[in-house]
C-alpha cells in the first residue's frame, strides 16, 4: 500500500508566494515612479513660477551665500585632499615604469573632466541637500506650507525657485575652485615627494588639458544643482511625522540625491563625449 496521501495539497510555489508578496504591499518600483512623477510636477511648476513676477532676488542672494559661500569649507577640504591622494598613488604607481612624468597629464585630464566636478556634486550636494531638506521638512510638518498656500502665495515661487537658482548658480563655482585647488595640492606633493618640479608638472598638464575637457566637466555641474535643489526640495514637501519625520526625509534625501548625482553623471559623461569628442 502506497503512504501517499492524495488529499494532501502541495506547497505554493516560490514564485507564486513572490507574486502574493507583492501584491499584498505596494512595489518598490511604484514608489519610485511616484517619486518621480512629483518631482517632474514640481520641476514644471518651478520652472512656470521663475517667469511669474516678482522675483525672489533677496532670498536668491540668500541662499547663494547658505548654500554656496557655507559649502567652500567642505568643498577645499575634499579637493585638497583629493589632490594628494590621486597624485601620491598615480606618481608612484608611475614610477615603478619610468612614467612619473606623466603624472600632470593624468590628474589634469581626471580632475577636469570627472573629479572636481562629480566628487564636488557628490559632497556639496549632500550637505546642500540635507540642509533643504531639513529646512522645508520642517516648515512641512509645522503646516508653514498650508500657511502660505492659505495667504494665496505659491510655496513653489517661495520656496523652490530660490534655492533652485541658487543650486544652479553656486555649484559651478565650487567645482571650479575645487579643479584649483585639488590641481594645486596634487602639484605640491608630488613636488615634495617624488622631486616632480611643479612648473613641469602644470607645463604638461596643460598640453594635455584641452578647453573641451573643462568645458566638459563643468557642463555637468548646473544639472547637479538643480538635481540637488529639486530632489531636497521634494523631500521637505512630502515630510511628515513630525522631528522624525524630517529626520528620516533628510537622510533619504541625502541618498536619493547622492545616487542621482551618479546616474546623471554617467549620462551627462556619454553625453559630452557626443557633444566634444576626444581627438583621434
């Protein structure tokens, strides 16, 4: 006689248990079109509410001196130490083959073409962002917000359109003072460490460094910022819960902007190589 019960029913499926999950609970996936759809509503929006008068001059300046003059500190110290370190390991990477020459030519290239640029975007636009976010959160949660909608004002013109100008306006300036002064560090030690004379070390970097490579990496730097103004901004919106809420909105904030930062900059890189090919 057989010991098999015919009665019995056979376990669900992996896949099917994977289905019933999610359906039971909305996707990750959904949630990020959701994201992403508000933020192109209050992209729209924002860009409508710039033509509409009067415009918000002395809040622009405003956050220009918050967000840009406040970021220089954070901004010297990445690309100063950034310079060192990119200059120590090429230069002595380099000099096991006999090319520390080429040292200038290669940090010359890297920083103004991705480095300063992205490096600048990444770290900048943390604090930037946290800073929006935490800012606006708690006007969100405090009913600030419903204040001024209630009053007939566009919380958009009030709000947004500052910051986002001001994002665009000041993250160019940081990245080229970080090419400077990364370039100028990584000149310095690779002075003083290996005995690369520094008028040789920027005498070649320039012949390698041509404009469309600046322009290159600074043609990326007003899409930083307006991806850090938007996404801080569309994070403080949706805040709520309270001091925890904005707590958790700035560090999901902070994430969300930094991951953007990246995938944009590999689009805007494939991008700019179409626009200024590398000569052949």
């Amino acid at each position: 006689m057989s010991d098999a019960n015919p009665t019995s029913v056979p376990p669900p499926s992996t896949r099917a248990a994977f289905v019933a999950q999610a359906a039971a609970r909305p996707s990750a996936f959904l949630r990020l079109l959701e994201h992403l759809g508000q933020i192109a509503e209050m992209t729209w929006s924002t860009i409508l509410a710039i033509f509409r008068s009067p415009f918000e001059g002395r809040e622009t300046i405003h956050q220009m001196e918050a967000l840009g003059v406040r970021s220089l500190g954070i901004a010297s110290v990445v690309a100063l130490f950034t310079g060192l370190v990119m200059a120590t390991q090429f230069a002595y990477g380099l000099q096991k083959f006999g090319g520390m020459e080429y040292t200038g030519r290669i940090i010359g290239l890297s920083f103004s073409r991705e480095l300063a640029p992205s490096l600048t975007a990444v770290v900048v636009g943390a604090r930037i962002g946290s800073g929006i976010t935490a800012e606006i959160g708690s006007m969100a949660v405090t009913e600030q917000i419903d204040a001024i909608r209630a009053l007939g004002a566009d919380p958009f013109k009030k709000l947004v359109v500052p910051r986002l100008l001001a994002s665009v306006v000041v993250m160019p300036v940081l990245a080229a003072f970080a090419l400077v002064l990364g370039f100028a560090g990584a000149m310095v030690i690779t002075d003083i460490e290996f005995g690369l004379p520094m008028g040789f070390f920027l005498q070649t970097a320039l012949e390698s460094v041509r404009f469309e490579d600046y322009l290159s990496g600074m043609f990326k730097t007003p899409f930083f910022g307006a991806i850090t103004a938007l996404v801080g901004c569309h994070y403080g919106f949706i805040t709520r819960g309270g001091t925890q809420g904005v707590g958790d909105a700035t560090t999901r904030s902070v994430v969300a902007i930094s991951v953007s930062i990246l995938i944009s900059d590999f689009v805007l890189t494939k991008l700019t190589m179409l626009l200024w090919p590398a000569p052949i």
